[in-house]
C-alpha cells in the first residue's frame, strides 16, 4: 500500500511517501508503530508532531481504521488552507 | 459552476466580470469572497508563503462540502479558485464567486465553503521568514466553526 507523507511531517521524515505490504488487513495506529520502530526519524517525526490526521483514499477516517495493500493512507498536520 | 486549484495568481476583476456575464434564470445576487496573504504574522514580516496541495483529496474533499451547500443554498453558480504554490504578501490566496436568487444564499454559501476548507482542504501553508520558516497551525477558532 502507498503511505503519502504532508507538511511538517514530510520534512521531518524526509520523505513524501512509502510503498509497504502487508498481509490482509491491519489498523493504521499499528502500521504506525511498525515505521516508528523501524527507523528513527519516523520515531521522531511520529512522536514530535502532534494531532495527526488519516486519510484514507481522501476520506477522514481515525487511527483505529483498518488498512489493506489497495488502500492509499495519508498522514498529515492539520490542514491550513483558505 | 468550478472548482480550480492553480499556481498563478489571478484577476478579480477579470472573474467577477466573466462570472457575472454568464447569463442564469433569475440571479438576484452575487456575493465575492478573497483571500489574501498577510504581510505580517505578529511583528514579524512575512517574505513569502508556499501552499501544500495533496491534489486529491482537495478536490474529492472540496467536492464533497460544496455538494451539501448546494443543497442548503440552493445557489445558481458558483466559481472557486485556490491556489498553491509560491505566493508573496499582498498576493491572492483563494477566490470564492457565488449566485443566487436571494443575496442570503450567496452569504450563506460563501462563508460556510470557506469555514469548511479551513478545517478539510488538504492545503498547507509554510511562512517564511527573514530568519527562518514556519508551518501555520489550524486555529482552534476555525475548527470550532464547523460541525462535524
């Protein structure tokens, strides 16, 4: 599945998307803690910056949303457009 | 009746004039919104602004919220433009040109599009600085505007 980075949380992670498998169904604040694990710039883009948002194929969904390898994730600051 | 996110900045008086020239059944009124950048955040001066689009879900998202006002209004037209990219204080941000029978409807509409995008419009903005560069953060004012 795509994982799309934006704003503040791109430039810390230092990059703008991911491409993962993973196997059936899984909940987004689990794929988080998978990344955060994996490296430490996703522990500290993760950790420092607060109030996240999820998307999920541009719905607004929760961090207890489940995921699968069609779906396009994206996670981001809230928006400040207008 | 559109919807476009672009670059360039744009003409106000080129859109109210092309807008309002479309004849429609009926108009009685027509409501124009813009925004624009500041050139100061608190006593700092702004040099530019970028705009983040996750063009997407700015369009489904947009769609979306302009689809319940539509109903709620019963509007005859509408043109939104916003922008994104690179843009200097002083600058057009976003462009809101509405119509309807009624001048309630127009009001209406515009300034709830316009408090719906705050808060669900995937746009970022980054202010910058003479010394450094800062994302802006959602107002809490703005996102008590709307009920989601």
């Amino acid at each position: 599945m795509k994982i799309l980075y934006f704003a503040s949380l791109k430039e810390s992670i230092g990059k703008r998307e991911d491409t993962i498998q993973i196997d059936g169904k899984k909940k987004i604040y689990q794929i988080i803690d998978e990344l955060k694990n994996s490296d430490s710039n996703y522990n500290t883009a993760f950790t420092k910056i607060k109030n996240l948002q999820y998307a999920v194929n541009c719905e607004y969904v929760n961090k207890n949303s489940f995921v699968t390898n069609k779906d396009e994730l994206a996670i981001f600051p809230p928006v400040t457009g207008g | 009746m559109k919807v476009i996110f672009q670059k360039q900045n744009f003409v106000i008086e080129k859109q109210i004039s092309l807008f309002s020239k479309t004849n429609k059944i009926n108009e009685g009124a027509i409501v124009l919104f813009v925004g624009k950048a500041r050139h100061k955040y608190k006593d700092k001066k702004i040099l530019s602004i970028d705009i983040e689009l996750y063009e997407k879900m700015a369009i489904f998202q947009t769609k979306k919220i302009i689809k319940n006002l539509k109903k709620k209004y019963n509007i005859l037209d509408y043109l939104l433009i916003h922008r994104f990219g690179k843009i200097k204080p002083g600058e057009n941000i976003i462009l809101i040109l509405v119509s309807s029978e009624h001048r309630k409807q127009s009001f209406g509409f515009s300034e709830e599009l316009i408090d719906w995008l705050k808060v669900k419009a995937t746009f970022w903005k980054k202010e910058h600085f003479s010394k450094n560069s800062k994302w802006v953060s959602q107002k809490e004012s703005d996102r008590k505007l709307i009920k989601t």
